[in-house]
C-alpha cells in the first residue's frame, strides 16, 4: 500500500517560518487560513491545485526552489 504523507510543517519549522506566513501569502489566492492551517497540521487533505499554490507559495517565502520531496514523503507499507 502506498500513501502520501506532506512534511510541510516541517520545512516551516526547519526554516523558522510560521504557518501564519504561509497563509497570509496564499489568502490573495482565494485559499482560507483554517484551510491552510488544517493542511499544515494534517486535519485535511489538500487537492493537487492547493499543493501547487503551497508549494510555489514556500520558494516565494524561501527565495530558493523547493523540491517536491521537501513537501511530500511516499509511505510504502
């Protein structure tokens, strides 16, 4: 069985970023904060187009690009 686990809150954490940040950042986009925050803190599962606005919202924040394996870890059981 394969499934997916996101490891946003982790990068955030690793780079001192708060997840307040992040969410300011994608609000213009039409994302919601509690949307945001229920991601980050696996409450909810994002769709594929929400994990192309985190993701590019995250390289804006960094300043650098962000591989996908940085967001997203493939659990095999």
């Amino acid at each position: 069985m394969v499934r997916y686990r996101l490891r946003v809150k982790e990068l955030l954490r690793r780079e001192n970023i708060p997840i307040y940040r992040l969410a300011r950042l994608l609000e213009p986009q039409g994302v919601g904060r509690s949307t945001i925050y229920g991601v980050v803190n696996g409450y909810q599962q994002p769709s594929f187009g929400l994990l192309m606005k985190i993701h590019g919202a995250l390289e804006a924040l960094l300043g650098r690009e962000v591989g996908l394996e940085e967001i997203l870890e493939v659990v095999r059981e």
